[in-house]
C-alpha cells in the first residue's frame, strides 16, 4: 500500500472561534487551539470577523473571506505562526 503526502497531512473537519482563540477539529480526533494574535490580520480583527472562519481545500486550509486570510491547516499544527506570543505581565 503507498501512503502519500496527503493522507499524513492534517485535515480540519471544522473551525471556530471563541474570543480571540481559534479552534480546529482534525479528522483524527484531536482538537487544537491557537490565539489570533499568533497572525497579523487575526490579530487586527474583531471577534465577529474571526467567527466567520471556514474550512476550505477539503479540510487542508481556513479562510476569513471578509479579511481576505488563508492559513494552512498544516502549518498550524506544526506551529507556524507569524507572530511570537504576547508577552504576560507579571
């Protein structure tokens, strides 16, 4: 049996948004989190406009229509963020 890149590749069943924190469930059970802040056009977007997420490409990408963003459903779980965490105040 030949396994290919895309059967290993994480794939979102579906997305949301709660405050500022987005959320994808993965077609192998796991459900991940990450802040909006990590990206630059999420990170300047209201909480409305990030509700509005939509799983794309066959599970493969997000898109925020209204903000004119795609991220890769791949490079989130690998943890590939624009932006660093904001830094906590102690």
């Amino acid at each position: 049996m030949n396994t290919t890149l895309i059967d290993s590749e994480p794939c979102a069943l579906r997305a949301w948004a709660e405050g500022r924190i987005n959320f994808l469930e993965l077609s192998e059970g796991r459900i991940i989190g990450f802040q909006s802040d990590r990206f630059r056009i999420l990170k300047a977007a209201s909480e409305e406009e990030l509700k509005k997420v939509t799983v794309e490409v066959n599970g493969f990408a997000l898109r925020w229509e209204e903000l004119d963003e795609d991220l890769t459903v791949e490079g989130i779980v690998a943890g590939r963020f624009q932006l660093p965490l904001p830094e906590v105040a102690a």
